[in-house]
C-alpha cells in the first residue's frame, strides 16, 4: 500500500512480522496495525489490518502507556544482564 497523499509514514516490523505503521500531516494522526499470515503457512490463522485515528492527546496517552509497560519489562532486563555479568565473571 502506498502512503496517502500528504502523509508521512513511519513504518515498524515487529519481531513476529508483524507491521505497525504510523501516518501523520498537520491535521490528523493514523496508527494501523497489519498482520499478515501466508495461507501456505497456517491456512486458518488470520490476516487483518486496522486502523484507528488519533487525535493528539490520545497519541501522547498511547505512548505514555506504552513507555509504562515498557519499563519494568527493561529493567528487569538490565538487572538479568547484571547478574549473568557477574556471575560469568572470574
């Protein structure tokens, strides 16, 4: 899919494949999630894409949320990191 006129798109592929897309200008902001499935693969897993406008204030949230569920994820990581540091150390 081409990005619509006036837009810019931010494009991210996840680690399972899967694409969320960003498209902004001056007046509206689109989050679209895409998921596609080869039917070769797994003929009843399904393929969908969606998207939902944003308004400023609801992007903002959004992020905000996803930093907070992000962070104790992060740091747990960085104390596992930590502790496999020291323990591979002599």
């Amino acid at each position: 899919m081409s990005t619509p006129k006036g837009m810019k798109c931010i494009p991210r592929t996840l680690t399972t494949g899967d694409k969320i897309l960003i498209y902004s200008n001056a007046d509206q902001i689109v989050l679209q999630v895409r998921r596609q499935i080869p039917s070769e693969e797994e003929l009843l897993e399904p393929s969908f894409k969606i998207a939902v406008a944003l308004s400023p204030a609801e992007a903002v949230t959004i992020a905000s949320d996803l930093l907070n569920a992000a962070l104790p994820q992060l740091a747990a990581l960085r104390v596992m990191r930590e502790v496999n540091m020291r323990s591979d150390s002599p």
